[in-house]
C-alpha cells in the first residue's frame, strides 16, 4: 500500500552554517562590533538559540541578521518562534529562539482531521513527530499533499519517505 510521512524539521547542519554566518556578521559590521552581542546554543541542542545584546535595539538587529542567514540557508521561518526579550546578564538584553522540530501532537491532531474531512480515500495516522499517510492510490496521495501544502498550520510541512 502507498504511503509517505508528513514531516516538520530543520537541517541541523544548515542552522549552524546560519549560526556561525550571524555570529561572523556580528564581529564584523561596523554597528553591532562594539554591542557585545552574542548568539549561542542553548541547553537543548537544535531547539533553542539565545540571542543577547545591550539594548532591545540591538537584539532587534541581531535577530534580523539571524532571519535573514536563516531564509538564505533555506531554514523555515515558520519553525523559528521568537520569544519575549527579558532582562539578562550584566545589565544586558537576552531573548530565547525556539526551533521546532517535529510535529507537535496537537498539529498532527489537526493534520489528521484535515484529511479525514477531505474525503479522499487515504488514511492518517501519528508516528510519534510525523504523520504516515496511506492509500490504495498514488493519485490520492498526491492530491492529500496538495492539501496539506494549502493549509496555513503554522508549521513548515515536508513529504517524503515515500513508499509503494
């Protein structure tokens, strides 16, 4: 039986080339050399960034120069979640970025009721951070990818592992 899974995860290694590219840029440019600006990993590997600087204005920049590295890499912004700027170390700003890897339960909750609704003859399921979706024809997998790819969940949905 046809299937593939429904994915979101971002390429580890392209989010470090992103990274050392930000923090390169940040040593660099005339305005943001003397901030002390940094942006490092944070306790969980591949899931979270911090950004720190000496001013909500700086911050904001560095987080610019951190999208802008990101998109040119091709990591989906939609998986980057900005969190609320706080007061940090030394008299200096810090603010959390979360990456999201994986589909949250409560999406794949969600894409699965999307197909459901959408009465074509597939089947989804959850597997544990992605979605299997099975059927009996390779045409009405095709057209369940071009529904999801229509859908605006907040999550930068990938397909593969395709299977006959």
């Amino acid at each position: 039986m046809p299937s593939f899974d429904v994915s979101s995860k971002v390429n580890l290694q392209e989010l470090d080339n992103a990274l050392n590219q930000t923090r390169k840029e940040l040593e660099t440019r005339y305005d943001l050399k003397q901030t002390k600006s940094e942006v490092r990993e944070g306790e969980k590997k591949g899931t979270e960034l911090i950004l720190i600087s000496d001013s909500d204005f700086t911050l904001k920049q560095v987080a610019d120069v951190l999208t802008g590295k990101m998109v040119k890499r091709g990591i989906p912004l939609e998986n980057v979640k900005f969190e609320k700027i706080e007061p940090g170390p030394e008299g200096r700003v810090k603010q959390t970025v979360k990456i999201q890897q994986g589909i949250p339960v409560e999406k794949a909750k969600e894409v699965v009721k999307i197909v459901k609704d959408s009465k074509i003859k597939v089947q989804a399921s959850i597997q544990g951070d992605e979605v299997r979706v099975s059927g009996k024809s390779r045409d009405d997998l095709q057209e369940t990818i071009a529904l999801l790819k229509q859908q605006k969940l907040g999550l930068a949905l990938m397909f593969g592992n395709f299977r006959e």
